[in-house]
C-alpha cells in the first residue's frame, strides 16, 4: 500500500480521520507534538491541528516550497529577507534538513499565495510520482508517473553515457531532464537514473553523489542500464541480460552476484553493437569506392545517408559521436536482407560475438534458464534478433522485452521508493501513444 502524505505507518496502528478539517486554526499547530515516524527513507511529522492528526512529508514538503518559491520568481534570498531569518534557514526547509515552525509555515502560505495544506501535501487531490531514467549512448529518455502507472510525462535528451560525454555532461543532462519533470509534478518519492556506462571507473557512483546533493530529500539511485532489463526477469538472481544499442554488454547473475562479459565500449570492444554495425558499412564503403575491398549495396545506401561522397565526408564522420556511427546499423541489416554477401557476413559475425559472450555467460550462471533481450538492435531488428537466438544454449529461453527498458527503470524505482510497483497497463496504454 503506497504510503500516502496523509497516512500513518500501519505498523504504528493509529487513526488518521479520512476527512481533514480545510478550516486551519493555526495556532493550534503545537510544535512540541511533532512526532517522527521512519519508513525507510522518509521522515514523517505528525502535527495536531484543531483535534486532527495530520501526517506530513518533509520531503514533499521542501519540494512543494521550492515549486512555489520558483513560481513567484523569487530567490532564497528574497524570501529570507520577506521572513525576516537567514538564507540558510530557507537552503535547509528546501533540502529536507528542517522544518520551519508553525508561524513560518503561515508566513510562507501568505507569501508564495498557497495555501498550507498545498505545502505540505496533505491534500488527497494529487498521487505521489516516481521519476524514471533509461539513459543510453544515442538518446536518454526520462518518465514522470503516478504510483498507480498514469504517465503524466515523457522526455527524451542525448545520450548520457559518461564513457562518451564524461561525468559532468551526463550529470547535465540528467538534471535538465529531471529538473523539467519536477516542475510538472513536485511530490517525487524516487528518483532512478539506470545508465550505460554507470558501471565503468565508479561512474555510477560518482553521478549518484552529485544527483543526491542536488536533489537532497529525494531518493536517488543510479546504477548500470542492465539493471532496466533485469527487473523483467522472472529470477533476477540467476538470470541473463543483454543490451544490443549503440553498444552492447552482457551480464549474468548468479544466486545474486552481477557477473560481466563484454561490454568494453567503443574503443575496446570488437563486434555486437550498433555502432560496430556503423562502423562496418562505412568501412565497407571506403574500401568499395577505393578499390580495395569487394563491391558491395552498402556503398550506395552509406553516400545516400551521408549525402555526398565518403572520402568526401571524413571530417563530417569525424565530428559527430558514437549514436551518429550506430544510425548506420540499419543499412547493414537492409543489405543483408536484401542478399548483399559483405552485409551478410558483417551481420552474422556481430551475432556471433554476441552469441559467444551469452554462451560464456550462461557457463558463468549455471542455473539460468532465462536470458532477456534489449536494446534497439534485439527489440526492433527481428532478422538480427533470429540469427542470435537461434545459436542460444538449448537451457536458455530467450525474452524479449516486449515494454520499453524504461519500465524497467520504472520497477526499479517502485523498490526505491518502497511503494508498490505501478500498473503496467495503465502505463502502456498511454505510453504508446506518446511515442
């Protein structure tokens, strides 16, 4: 049962009355009757107001105030001075640090042209909100939905790999995209960022330290993009995931333990991907034009995208990214369809890389009996997703995400926050229709 702002721990097993009394009389708001419960992470006073128990987050709380301090353009600075205390005191309500007292919280009702109960979030108009990130090389997508899965909204920015844009970009785009969605919804109970490259050189942690300063107050955890394909497994501790986008990675577990193969990025890693895929069609078509390797269809569809000649458009191949070189994937796999021998043999052999390291895999988890399927190159690419699972183990049955790693993100959140996961249909329904 999601824990609600006006509603008790039930271990605690007191009333709180269904309908709160709108009518405030302030001044029975006794600060020496704030109690602390703990669930988890959150922090919740009791307060009596005119014979009601209300129950309020601290965390929403800070949040709802920063929205309406924004809202009346005004800066911590400037609503210090209309309080007549310090800007640290207002730094310390918006973070979760400390509560303001009874005639601060009217003061602040007055000022910012709320009412109390829309700063504290005892109201029952509006359901808590999970924010979910499934951040990858080409693009990362950002979702706000209610605990009962309505998707109230949807973002996509760049890629946010820290392999490629560094800890400090991807730590940009993650709070341009988080920053957007808290001003549609403020009463956020998690924030879960699952992100490639998170697992390499503590870039994981290193982004978590920084999106939990900024975003004090609000759970935050961030871990590997791998972690949004393991929440659809039926047995999270001994099963297999791969992600086929821009990159690829496999990773198995094994009575809990996260175990790796492949996965080195762009620099390092051979064959499986998208990117390789891009790489192989442009290389193809160099070696076409100048004569060095056999004629192939790929030569022809390459120019088209590029627009002009390959030797032509070296400088333009050179300064775009990685998501850039993977948007020519598709040519390879509509080559090969179409019967091109070169295209062939460069599909076949990123499967059977991919192939290789879901075998060793399986050896590393002997007890798996499920490997799940994501990344653009699985979910959207059938012929390539045949070939693959058609050289799987015999134990191994293959899943293919048939919702979006997002939802993925979003289950892992659900746990963050200790709430209930949300409803997938709900979610679907309107998901669909957004993309």
């Amino acid at each position: 049962m999601p824990l609600r702002s006006n509603q008790l721990p039930s271990k605690r097993n007191l009333a709180v009355p269904q309908k709160i009394n709108r009518k405030f009389t302030f001044f029975c708001f006794s600060t020496r009757r704030l109690l602390k419960f703990y669930n988890i992470r959150n922090i919740l006073f009791l307060v009596s107001v005119k014979g009601c128990d209300i129950l309020f987050n601290p965390q929403i709380f800070r949040a709802n105030l920063r929205a309406a301090r924004r809202k009346s353009r005004l800066s911590q600075k400037d609503l210090a001075e209309k309080l007549y205390i310090s800007t640290q005191a207002v730094s310390k309500w918006e973070r979760g640090i400390a509560v303001p007292g009874l005639e601060h919280i009217c003061c602040l009702s007055k000022i910012l042209h709320v009412s109390v109960d829309a700063l504290l979030g005892t109201g029952n108009d509006r359901e808590p909100s999970l924010i979910a990130v499934d951040g990858g090389g080409t693009k990362t997508e950002f979702v706000l939905i209610s605990l009962s899965g309505d998707l109230i909204k949807r973002l996509v920015l760049p890629g946010s790999n820290p392999n490629t844009c560094t800890v400090k970009g991807t730590v940009e785009i993650l709070c341009n995209g988080i920053d957007t969605l808290l001003q549609e919804d403020n009463q956020v109970l998690g924030i879960f960022v699952g992100g490639a490259g998170f697992y390499s050189g503590g870039n994981g942690a290193a982004i978590e330290q920084l999106l939990r300063k900024h975003y004090s107050g609000i759970p935050v955890q961030c871990e590997s993009d791998i972690m949004n394909v393991f929440a659809f497994a039926a047995d999270p501790d001994n099963a297999i995931s791969v992600i086929s986008g821009t990159g690829s990675v496999v990773y198995a577990t094994h009575k809990g333990e996260l175990l790796r193969c492949g996965g080195g990025g762009w620099r390092l890693e051979l064959l499986g991907s998208g990117y390789d895929l891009g790489r192989s069609a442009i290389l193809a078509t160099m070696e076409d034009r100048d004569g060095t390797g056999p004629k192939t269809m790929l030569a022809e569809l390459v120019e088209q995208k590029l627009g002009g000649s390959v030797w032509d458009s070296i400088q333009k191949i050179y300064g775009e990214n990685t998501s850039y070189i993977a948007s020519f994937a598709p040519l390879v796999i509509q080559a090969w369809q179409a019967g091109d021998a070169l295209a062939t043999k460069i599909a076949t052999e990123n499967c059977n890389r991919l192939a290789q390291l879901i075998r060793t895999a399986a050896e590393k988890s002997p007890d798996a009996r499920e490997v799940i399927l994501g990344g653009s190159l699985l979910t959207q690419c059938a012929p390539f997703r045949e070939l693959l699972t058609g050289q799987l183990p015999q134990k191994l049955r293959p899943y293919i995400l048939e919702q979006p790693q997002i939802w993925g993100a979003c289950l892992r959140c659900a746990a963050l926050a200790n709430v209930p996961a949300p409803n997938v249909e709900n979610f679907m329904k309107q998901y669909i229709q957004e993309v």
